[in-house]
C-alpha cells in the first residue's frame, strides 16, 4: 500500500478492463456476502472476490462503490452519459485528494453529466472532473507530464509498439495520426 494514500481510501485497482457498471455489480454481489466491513478482510471474501474475476483489494474498492452509490445516483451515472470508474473512484473517495467534501463532488459529477448532455457529448473523463473538483494531478498521467517528457516516452520500445500496435488495430486513430501529420 502506498504511503501517499491513508488506508481507508481505495487504491488503484488491478483490473483495467472492468467498466465502472461491472465494478459496481462486483461491488454488489460482494456486499449482498459481506455486508460489514470485517467480512470483507476475511479469507472467504477473499476466495469470493476471485470467483468474480478480482483481487481481495480490488473487491473492496468494488464493494465501497457500490455501497455509496444510491440507486438515484446510478441512475444519473449509468443512463445517461459514460461516466468511468476512475471519475466515479474520484467523486466516491477523492483518490486525488481534492479536500472537496463529499456531496460537494458528486454535485460537481452532477453537473458536469448535465453540462456533457446539453453539449452533445457521451463521456466525462477523469481529467475533465479532477480539473473541475481542483484535485492534484495524477502522477503518469499524461496531462501531468510536460508534453517534452510525454515524446520522450515515444522512445522506449514498449511504447512505441503499443502507439503502433493501437494504431495498426483501431482505423479511427489511423485516420487522427494521417490527419495531424499532415498538419
């Protein structure tokens, strides 16, 4: 666990590929077992979790955002406009450490789904309502990283294969990349 974050806060999860919906009906099923918190230290939650497909830590993170958002509030967050897990994590537990009060965040979510909707858009993207809530940058976030050190990334082998490789699979970004190269 990281110094950086106290240990009530939920960390960052090891399961990227999991949208914020599926976290959440982890998250449920997990409560509907272990409803109070010291179930949720024990060895079966444990085994629980991983029949789920997560770790005990991410299980927790699941259960702790399901148990905060209300059905209105879900309401709001999945019907109408794309909402990630990484925003939802932020306006739950103020991973980035805003010092915003808790209904305060979830107003500003409020908001910003309201504002994305009247403006046509289907996302609100974590830095989008890090920005909006004052919250410090994420470290290895991109808009954390003066754009010099982002190209420098451009170097390491491994970056460059995954930038060719989503490039070579995704025809849309193909078409962004032509694009701004003949800028």
């Amino acid at each position: 666990m990281s110094t950086l974050f106290p240990v009530d806060q939920p960390q960052a999860s090891s399961t990227p590929d999991l949208d914020a919906r599926s976290r959440v009906a982890i998250g449920d099923k997990l409560l509907c077992e272990f409803p109070d918190e010291s179930g949720r230290h024990s060895p079966a939650f444990k085994r629980a979790a991983s029949r789920l497909g997560v770790t005990a830590s991410a299980g927790r993170d699941c259960a702790a955002l399901a148990k905060w958002l209300s059905a209105p509030m879900r309401d709001q967050v999945f019907d109408r406009v794309g909402v990630s897990y990484s925003v939802l994590r932020e306006a739950a537990f103020d991973y980035s450490r805003s010092g915003m009060p808790d209904h305060q965040r979830w107003d500003a979510l409020r908001t910003m789904i309201d504002a994305a909707l009247a403006e046509g858009r289907a996302k609100i993207t974590a830095t989008e309502y890090r920005k909006a809530i004052g919250s410090r940058p994420i470290p290895n976030q991109a808009d954390a990283m003066p754009p010099e050190a982002i190209i420098r990334q451009i170097d390491r082998p491994d970056v460059w294969a995954a930038l060719l490789d989503h490039i070579a699979t995704n025809p849309a970004s193909r078409r962004e990349v032509l694009m701004r190269l003949s800028e």
